[in-house]
C-alpha cells in the first residue's frame, strides 16, 4: 500500500517527467524554426526593358505618263481631240508602295461615269487590260524581270463585264460591273506569299487600259464627250474591301 507521501512524491515525478518532455519537444520545434529561418536560395532579376510594338507602313503611289510619283494624276486617259470611230488610245498607271510593308493585292475599278452625250460610253469599247509580275511561272519563284501579261480575253471569257454576251466590253458594261466587283493582280499563284508591290518603291508595277472608238458610230457623237475615274486599292488580303468577283482571273490566265 503506498501512502499518500509516496503517490504525492510520484505524482509530482510524473508532471516532472511531463514537463520535461514538454520542454524537450519545445526546444525540437524552436530549433527546426530556427533551421528553417537560416535556410538560404540564390536568386537574381534582369529586366526585358523599352518593349515596344511599332506598326508598319503602307503608301500607294502612282504615276502616269506625264505626272510624276505621287499620291495621285489626273487625265491618263485622255484622247486626242480629233478621236474618230475606228480609233484606238491606249494609256497606263505604274504603281509603287513607298512603305515599309509589302502590298500582296492590288484591286482596280472603274467609277463616276459621266457622258456628255448620252449613249457615248455605249460605243466605247475597252478592247486591252494588261497588267504586270515579276514572278517567274518557270522556276515558280519571284523574279527580277518585270513581265506584262494581256489578260483582255480572260475578262471577256471570264469577268462577266460582258453583260449582253456580244465579245465587247463597253466603257459603260465596265463600270456598271465595277459597282459589284473589282480586278484584282496578285503576284505568283496565291499560295505564293510573294508582295505584288514590294516594299520601299521597290518593283514597280504597271497596268495598261486601251479603248477602241466604236467604228460603227453615226454622227450622233460628234464632239462628244465622256469621263470616268479609276481607283486603284491595295492591301494585304484578298479578302479586303473592295469585294471581287471569285472567279477574277490575274496572273496572265
């Protein structure tokens, strides 16, 4: 039998051994504190500093053959005063892009038709479209030689500017067509990824219209007179405004 001496001196050695195990364990999670708080990693920053985004640049010009490069011209197509039926006058655009970013289309149209004479445009007929390309359809690569192709009976087959089906395009069937559609010249076949105007005024192209006076035009248009403007577009995508017709030959077929 223990007296009450004896369990007062065992309880008291109990708390002690509590106590000290207590402590103990303290001093392990004091310690694996103090362990964690020394642990060190290297590290270092750099900075990417002045990012900037600049966009490109995109400037069409034209110039015909008695005005210079520039933002415009007036009167490419001009006849002689004495035009007669039967005659034929042919004019041309060369085109450059001065910026700093290649132009992979080019769309032209026709607008603003004006007569002086009612039905002149209708014996107007647009009789030659040639355009130019460097791409060289042998090596099928992008060349340094500029190649004109005619692709009048293309537009005829193809465009449907002829409206009536008679084998002409009048000057009127032109821009009646040019309300809807636009011709459009690439460089190379599609997939070519090749600019039609190349960046910095680099490789200038050129499009020549030709127009036949009607031979069989009566006295009616004597001394008459008709006008149109001609907008040329370029961009990077076909599928940009001006909308085009699908099936708008380019590229010499």
């Amino acid at each position: 039998m223990i007296g009450p001496q004896r369990r007062k001196e065992g309880d008291e050695m109990k708390k002690g051994n509590v106590t000290v195990l207590a402590s103990v364990l303290m001093m392990v999670v004091v310690a694996m504190a103090v362990g964690a708080g020394t642990m060190a990693y290297f590290d270092d920053t750099e900075t990417s500093s002045g990012n900037t985004f600049t966009a490109g640049t995109l400037d069409l010009q034209i110039k015909d053959a008695d005005e210079d490069w520039g933002d415009g011209v007036s009167s490419t197509w001009t006849t002689p005063t004495d035009w007669a039926p039967g005659d034929y006058f042919e004019a041309w655009i060369e085109m450059r892009n001065i910026g700093s970013i290649g132009v992979t289309h080019i769309r032209v149209r026709g607008t603003n038709l004006l007569e002086g004479t009612a039905g002149f445009a209708d014996h107007i007929f647009l009789t030659t479209v040639i355009y130019s390309e460097y791409y060289d359809y042998g090596s099928h690569q992008a060349g340094n030689t500029r190649n004109e192709y005619n692709i009048t009976n293309a537009i005829v087959a193809y465009y449907g500017m002829d409206s009536n089906s008679d084998g002409k395009i009048t000057l009127r069937e032109f821009i009646t067509w040019c309300e809807s559609y636009s011709m459009l010249f690439a460089e190379g076949p599609w997939e070519s990824g090749v600019p039609y105007l190349s960046p910095n005024g680099a490789k200038p192209q050129i499009l020549r219209l030709g127009f036949l006076f009607d031979p069989a035009a009566d006295n009616t248009y004597q001394g008459a007179q008709a006008s149109f403007d001609l907008i040329i577009w370029a961009g990077q995508s076909y599928e940009q405004h001006p909308p085009i017709a699908f099936w708008t030959p380019s590229h010499g077929y």
